[in-house]
C-alpha cells in the first residue's frame, strides 16, 4: 500500500508540474498577461525558464517512478535536462538575434555558462553509470 501511495503522488506531481509547464511555455503571452497584468520580453523570458523548469521536473519524477526512490540519478539527469533546455532556449535568443530590452552579449554570456554547465553534467552522468 505504501509504495501505491508514494505512485499515486509522484504522478500527481507529474500532471501538475507538465500542466503548468504547457501553459508556461506554450501560452507565454496569455499566461503572463492573466497572472502579471502586463507582458514584456524579460517576463515572457522568466515565463518560459520557469516552464522549461517545470518540464524537467516533471521528467526526472517520471524517471523515478520508473527506477524507484532509491536512485539518485534521476536528480542529476533532472539538473541536466534543465540546463540543457535553458542553454538551448537562449542560443535561441542569440541565432535570432532578438534580445529584447537586453543586449545580446549577455545573453550570449549566459547561453555559453548554461551550456558548458550540461556538458559537464552529462559528462558527471556518463562516469557515473
């Protein structure tokens, strides 16, 4: 009973935490126009890392519900999967050229630290399995 417990509240993490990343990434605009009453690209930004967040929580829970509790490696692929996901959406940034109210060398700066800190990472979880 005690492990279809602990089931029952991972998936419900999972559901919630993938409902509010949908809304966060796919419904930026709306989601923080409704929740802060205005819209700029530095919210729309926060918004998405937020989202992108969210999913990769969702993910790692996923992944302890298949390994079990007693696995850690789920908590690094999560850190992974995050800093993966926020090095890929600011390249985005910096490929398009669209800083918004930034300059784009800070967003740069911060693309290439997000993305020497996955490959780290991935390299942490390559020796460690």
């Amino acid at each position: 009973m005690k492990n279809f417990l602990q089931k029952i509240v991972i998936l419900i993490n999972i559901f919630t935490l993938l409902y509010y990343s949908i809304q966060l990434l796919f419904f930026t605009d709306e989601f923080t126009l409704q929740n802060f009453g205005f819209y700029n690209h530095a919210i729309a930004g926060l918004a998405e890392i937020l989202g992108i967040l969210l999913l990769c929580l969702s993910i790692g829970f996923i992944f302890i519900l298949i390994k079990g509790l007693q696995f850690q490696f789920a908590l690094l692929f999560t850190i992974f999967l995050f800093e993966a996901l926020v090095a890929l959406n600011l390249w985005r940034y910096v490929i398009t050229n669209s800083p918004g109210e930034t300059n784009i060398q800070v967003i740069t700066n911060n693309a290439i630290l997000f993305s020497l800190a996955s490959i780290t990472m991935l390299f942490l979880l390559v020796y460690k399995k």
